[in-house]
C-alpha cells in the first residue's frame, strides 16, 4: 500500500496516481480559501472530471472518503477557485 502526501498553497494540481488496485481512500483538510477541489480521471489522454451519480465531485469542506476506482485508472486531484489555501491532502491505497 502506498500513501502519498501533499499540500495546495495555491490552485493547481497533483501529479497523476495510477489505480493498481481498488479501493482508494483520499483524505483533505485545512483552509480552502472558497476553493474546490476536483477528482479528475486521465481517459485515454483527455482529462475528465470524475462524477457522481451524473455530478461533478467538488470537495469543498475537509473530506475524508474511499473511491472504487478501477486497476489502470490514473487519478488526481485538482484545487481550483481558491485564494490563499492551506490544504493538505493524502491518497492511499494501492498506487
């Protein structure tokens, strides 16, 4: 099992995490400056926001939940609409 770790200070992205194995827990907390911070899933090259039940997954309260992502998806997260952030994150799972 893998643990990656990281903090946004500004909007912007992490690096991309490949799904070995489900599920994939994902932790955020802290300040996120009216942020928002998406799920997004690289599909075939092309950068796609991950949805839920039709809707796009923004987080934007401290969160800590576990996805069924599928082996040989590539995830991140992406913070965007925030000023002066303070917000830790953590993926963990099989990565």
């Amino acid at each position: 099992m893998a643990v990656e770790t990281g903090t946004f200070s500004a909007n912007g992205s992490t690096g991309w995490f490949l799904v070995k194995e489900h599920p994939v827990h994902i932790a955020i907390n802290g300040t996120f400056g009216s942020g928002s911070v998406a799920i997004e899933q690289d599909v075939q090259g092309t950068t796609s926001t991950v949805l839920d039940n039709g809707t796009a997954i923004g987080i934007t309260a401290n969160d800590n939940s576990v996805y069924n992502f599928q082996s040989g998806d590539t995830i991140r997260l992406t913070l965007s609409g925030a000023t002066s952030p303070d917000l830790d994150w953590k993926v963990s799972g099989v990565i």
